[in-house]
C-alpha cells in the first residue's frame, strides 16, 4: 500500500474517482438494455409461424370458416366474409385443412402438422412433423395431398395422418402420438383412396405382388387403431381421465400414456 512521503498514514482514492469507477458498469448496463430487449423480440418465431389477429372475438362467437389463400390459413367470419386471423409460416405453404370443435388442423408441404386455436387464433398448440413426407407431398402421386388428413371419430377427438409408409393417430386436444400402423411390407397405404364406413375409415393399402388377396389391400381403423379381432385397445382420453390398466395392441408401433 502506498505511503505518504511524510509517514503521516495511507493515501486514501479520492471519493470521485471511486464513484467514477462505480458508475461505469452501471452505465453500460443501462446503454445494453435497449440492445438485449431488441435482440429478443427480433427472434424467429418457433417453426416460423405468424398468427395475425384482424377481429376481436367476444365469447360465445360462431366458428369462423376456414380457407387456404396463397400462403396463408385464414380464418373468416360465415356472415360478413371478413378475415378473423390469418396463419403463415416462413417458407411453407398449406396443403390441406381439417376441422373441429376448437380446432383448425394444416397439413403445409414441408410435412409439419400444426393445430390452431380455430375461434381467435390466440395459439398454435401444437406442431407434429410427418417423417419423410415433404418429397412425396411435392409429388403428383400424393394428389394435392387429398385424403392425408382424417378424422377418426365424429367429433374430430383424434386425427389420422396418412403416408404411403404409415398411417399415425393424433388426439387432438394435445398433438400426442397415440399409435402408428406401418403398411406391409411391399404394400402402401393411398390416402386419396380413403373412405368412411359408419364408425371405421377404410383405407386402401395396393401391393406389389398380384398374389396378395384384395382383403389384406384394405384394412379399416378407428380412433383406437386397426379393427381387428379380439383387440384390446388403449384409451385416448388426457392423461388425467385415462384409466390406467388399460393395454392395446391398436397397431404394430403404439404410443404409452403420457
């Protein structure tokens, strides 16, 4: 520690000087703020989704129809025509639509499967990617992507997605994978060649070989999985009103409660 020349005792700093040293970091803190507040809203969007509100939505509103125009989902109101919100994701484009209470189901053709809130468009609750599917949605086998979407049950409580390679169940309320058929091998599913039979979706699943009989061309599936017999199948209500002791064999891949 320094000493005077005289011996008197220590050279204390000068309190200006400390203060000045004080007041720095404090400065640049403050000068860093609009910096850091900038940096985070000018953040890419999760998946590149913009959600564009135009109306204001009062409780107890119908629910909006639905549309692709260019680019963009749009959510519109049945009476006057007007946009209620519109949807749009960076680099992707919508294929398809599927609807139910609440909810307003896309299918874009990158092979992402998003959910959004169908009355206001407040929130985009989920996004499910559909493994390997954007070459084959780009495609004219896959036919403007007709039939990929699907309900299976009447209220639209679980979603099927359907490729050539497999078909996956979604419930709705959540996005959860609840189970997933794979086609035969040497066969594919064609979603465009699906149709609705009472409380069953049959769908066509073509093979190579001329010998497989027509009965293993087309296989039904409900919320629950393939209809087969003596299935025990697993329930797909939300983790806190499932039963617990309930097993299934729905498919060839299934999903555990979550």
């Amino acid at each position: 520690m320094p000493f005077e020349a005289s011996g008197a005792g220590p050279v204390r700093p000068a309190p200006a000087r400390r203060g000045s040293r004080l007041a720095l970091p404090v400065v640049l803190g403050l000068l860093a703020l609009p910096l850091i507040t900038a940096a985070h809203h000018s953040r890419p969007a999760p998946y590149g989704d913009h959600v564009s509100v135009h109306a204001r939505v009062d409780t107890g509103t119908a629910a909006p129809g639905l549309r692709t125009r260019g680019r963009a989902v749009e959510a519109y109101d049945r009476t006057t025509g007007r946009p209620r919100w519109t949807y749009t994701r960076e680099g992707a484009r919508p294929l398809a639509l599927l609807t139910a209470t609440g909810h307003a189901v896309t299918l874009w053709d990158d092979g992402l499967v998003t959910d959004t809130a169908r009355t206001d468009g407040s929130a985009v609750r989920w996004h499910r990617a559909i493994p390997g599917s954007a070459a084959w949605l780009g495609s004219p086998a896959a036919r403007g992507a007709a039939g990929v979407l699907n309900r299976l049950d009447p209220r639209g409580r679980m979603l099927a997605v359907i490729t050539p390679q497999r078909i996956a169940a979604y419930r709705s309320a959540d996005g959860d994978l609840r189970w997933v058929l794979p086609a035969e091998p040497g066969c594919a599913f064609e979603p465009a060649r699906s149709v609705r039979h009472r409380a069953a979706l049959m769908v066509a699943q073509p093979c190579g070989d001329a010998s497989t009989p027509w009965t293993s061309q087309l296989i039904a599936v409900d919320d629950l999985g393939r209809l087969v017999p003596r299935r025990t199948p697993l329930g797909n209500e939300l983790p806190d009103g499932a039963p617990g002791d309930v097993r299934t064999r729905a498919g060839k891949e299934l999903a555990p409660p979550r």
